[in-house]
C-alpha cells in the first residue's frame, strides 16, 4: 500500500473512532434520560433513540476494526 492511501485509511480511521467516541458519548447521554423518563411516550421515544444509537454504534466499531486491520496489514 502507498503512503497516499495508508494516509487516507488513517484519516478514514481517525473519523470513523471520532464519529465513535460521539455516538458513544450520544448514546450514554439517552439512556440516562431514559432512566429519568417519567412519561410513557417518552420512555418509548427514548428507547427507540438509544436502540438506533446502539445500530450505530455496532456499525462504526466494524468500520473501525476494518480500517484497523487494513492499516495494520498495510
């Protein structure tokens, strides 16, 4: 693998582990205004919210685990 490409797999790296550590942080946040939800409607919102957030969350560790092992073997 070039350089060129190395370096923009560690850039892809770098966004997809930032875009990461947001969803993480987005996530954390919603399930503790799901513990504090007081109406039924929102409690349901709010673990529909928390469900996507952990699809989400699912999916960019996958990318980050493959961008990983491209950089390594790279």
């Amino acid at each position: 693998m070039d350089s060129g490409s190395t370096a923009e797999l560690r850039d892809e790296y770098h966004q997809v582990t930032g875009a990461l550590d947001m969803i993480v942080l987005l996530r954390e946040e919603m399930e503790q205004w799901l513990e504090e939800a007081q109406d039924e409607s929102k409690h349901e919102t709010l673990e529909n919210v928390v469900g996507h957030l952990l699809a989400l969350e699912d999916e960019y560790k996958h990318r980050s685990a493959d961008l990983k092992k491209k950089l390594a073997s790279g």
